[in-house]
C-alpha cells in the first residue's frame, strides 16, 4: 500500500475489499463479473458488487 501511494496519484489508501468491488463493478455485465469474482450464483454477484448508477430522467 504504501509503495502504490507513493508512485502513483493516490490520494487514499485502498484495501483488497475495494480492488474487489471495482473488479466486480467495472466488468462488462453481470455473468463476467460472476467469473471474475468467482461466485457459485449470480445474485450474490448483483446484490454485493454490481453498483452501476442507473440513469433517471431530469424533473422538469
């Protein structure tokens, strides 16, 4: 952690937990996620890790 601070432009200090989340979040749909995180199911996979925004209409 350390090294990756000071070589890089982080600003925080990150933990394997969030390098997992952003793995599972930035895979391209749900099934690749489930493989890459290695899930038996994909719900856990959507419940836990899939945490795209979702876009909304602007109120008028």
């Amino acid at each position: 952690m350390r090294r990756a601070l000071a070589e890089n432009d982080l600003e925080a200090s990150f933990t394997q937990h969030d390098l997992r989340a952003k793995v599972g979040n930035d895979a391209e749909n749900d099934a690749r996620a489930q493989e890459l995180l290695s899930h038996s199911g994909v719900a856990v996979t959507r419940q836990h890790y899939r945490r795209k925004n979702k876009a909304i209409r602007p109120v008028k």
